[in-house]
C-alpha cells in the first residue's frame, strides 16, 4: 500500500504522529517498553495509511528470521495449546522459534496481531481467521506461499489450509441426541461469525432436516468458550423459584468442552442430574473428558492429525524448499460415553 506515489514505511508512520521513528518500530514489534496507548495509537495509524504486508514483503523474500507466527483465538484451549507446542518443538528442531498470538475472537485484535507479526518478518505464518469477513485476509497477499490457514476453507486465498470439518461435527453431535430420542434440544456455542462455529451449527440444522424435525434458531445461545460462560448461560436459564429450566429442552450440544463443563457445573448446583435429567455433548475430546462424571460424550478433535500436517507443510516448505500448495482435510469423530440418556428405552 501506498500515500500518493510513496510507500508507506515506519518513518512516514512516526511523521504523520509527531514521534520517532524508534517508537514507531518498537510499537509495531510489540516492545513491552511501549505503553499500550501508544501501541494502540501506532497500530491505528499504520491501519490507516495503508501500512500492510505490500510494504513489507521485501523483508520476507529477504534473510530467513527463523521464526514462524502462530495467531489462533483462543490459546487457553487445550488442543491448540497441544497443536502449537507440537509446532514449536519439531521446527526448534531446525532452529525455529514459534511465536504465538491471541486474538480471542476480535476483528480488530486479529488485524493488530496480523500487523505486529509482519512487522516482525516470520518464515511462515499460521493463522485461525476469526470471521467470515476476509478484510483482514487482504493484509496477507501475495504471501500465500508462507500462510496456512486453519478452520473454514477460503477460496480466495490460494494458500495452505488445514480444514477440519465441523460441519461433520455438529452433524454427529445431533444425530446422536436424535436418535436417542431427544427432540427440544439447546446449542452453546461462538458467535456465528466464527466460521467454524457457523459450520457446526449447519451440521446440527443438516441432522434435525435429515430427521424432519423443526429446529429452531432460538435455541442457539452464543457465548465465550469457558467453562464460566457455559454455567453463567444455564444460570440465566434456570427459574430458581420454579426448580426447572426457562425453556423445555432434554439435551444441550457445546462447541467445546469447556461450555459442557460450564453446564455440569450448573447442573449439580441445581440438583439436575446428567444424563438423567440433562443430555451433554462436548467438542474437541479434552484429555480430562474421559474422566469427569459422568465422562463426557464429546466430539474428538484430530488434534495429533492437525498437529502432523502443520509440521509437514512447514517441514515441506522451510526445509525442503518445496513451493507446492497443500491442503489437509481432517474428520471429526463421535466418541459414545455416558453424558446422554437413551429417551427410547
């Protein structure tokens, strides 16, 4: 990107603000000396006059770094937690430092990450879009070649992917409440903006037409993937004065295993049993899931799968030197425990 005819650059950044050009750069490269105001200033400005990976594709095509960025949304979860270390052990390796971004679900987080990991020249880039909208995509052209994007398929970013299929997911997870029987059911889950979480929620619409059963949008409910947010949402949920629930329902489906937690939690504060008086399916197979009470019907995410295609690509691209794009399509699977009651029996 370009002011008039002239590359917009870090000198240019700290003219338009009045500062020097030092603090503009330590700002871009998340230095901790810089105060958070200032950053948030620096970052806004470079957005604003067009500072993108255009003006700093030189310095990728240039000396390796030897670092490789990792931006998901929500690093606290155990799977990308075990993704990003399997990443940052086998490319140390060869010499790579992994460094890792958080966007925890925000547009506007995830540009400012995106922004400050160009700044800082990586080998290679991964990154779990946070939404549907590919503006901040854009910042990534032209470096297809060192970009692997995680969840939902982009067709417009001729890059790696590592897809995993949630639409799946969220089709098994209903099935198996269907089929035994539960018809009012509940789903917790990100915004929908989300691209993979918009795919789980397709699956589970795609299992209650397979079944000719309404679904209703209703029982949605959108929320942070914490255990706290599960709970605070069944909470909200619970007529207190009543001793039951606001809304009819047998069986709840999570995104995550942290939300089915949250509704544990919930569950025996208010003298509900699972499964018998409440139905639960989690998503992404924790390792603790197996060992709570009950132990948690749940959705396995391919994590080891997801984490051995990530190394291959890099090991392909960084150590090999081989240009060719690749894609890696991953099933979830449904692992059958003891969180939901069979209606039919």
């Amino acid at each position: 990107m370009s002011s008039g005819n002239r590359p917009v650059t870090i000198k240019s950044i700290a003219q338009e603000l009045g500062i020097s050009f030092s603090t503009v750069s330590k700002a871009l490269n998340g230095n901790p000396a810089i105060k958070e105001d200032t950053r948030r200033m620096v970052v806004k400005k470079a957005e604003e006059l067009g500072y993108t990976p255009n003006s700093l594709a030189k310095g990728l095509r240039g000396n390796s770094t030897k670092t490789i960025a990792v931006i998901f949304n929500d690093i606290e979860n155990p799977a990308l937690t075990f993704i990003f270390r399997s990443i940052a052990i086998d490319m140390a390796n060869f010499g790579y430092t992994t460094m890792i971004f958080d966007s925890q679900f925000s547009k506007a987080r995830e540009r400012a990450n995106i922004l400050t990991v160009l700044s800082r020249q990586p080998d290679f880039i991964i990154l779990e879009p946070n939404n549907t909208n590919t503006e901040n995509l854009q910042l990534l052209k032209g470096m297809e070649h060192k970009l692997i994007l995680q969840g939902a398929r982009y067709e417009s970013m001729a890059c790696h992917h590592i897809h995993v299929d949630y639409f799946q997911g969220g089709y098994l997870s209903a099935c198996e409440l269907l089929s035994k029987g539960h018809r009012e059911c509940l789903v917790f889950t990100q915004p929908l903006t989300f691209p993979i979480s918009r795919l789980y929620v397709l699956g589970i619409k795609k299992a209650f037409e397979d079944y000719h059963i309404p679904f209703d949008d209703d029982r949605i409910f959108v929320m942070p993937s914490t255990i706290a947010a599960g709970f605070k949402r069944m909470q909200e949920l619970w007529d207190a004065g009543q001793k039951r629930y606001r809304i009819p329902f047998t069986g709840i489906m999570t995104f995550d295993d942290n939300l089915a937690y949250g509704v544990y939690k919930s569950a025996a504060q208010n003298g509900q049993k699972i499964p018998e008086d409440i139905s639960v399916i989690g998503f992404d197979d924790t390792p603790i899931t197996e060992f709570s009470a009950p132990p948690l019907t749940t959705v396995h995410l391919p994590r080891e799968k997801m984490a051995e295609s990530y190394v291959q690509i890099l090991n392909s691209a960084l150590i090999d030197h081989q240009t060719e794009i690749r894609t890696f399509t991953l099933e979830p699977y449904l692992i059958s425990r003891d969180s939901v009651r069979n209606l039919l029996k």
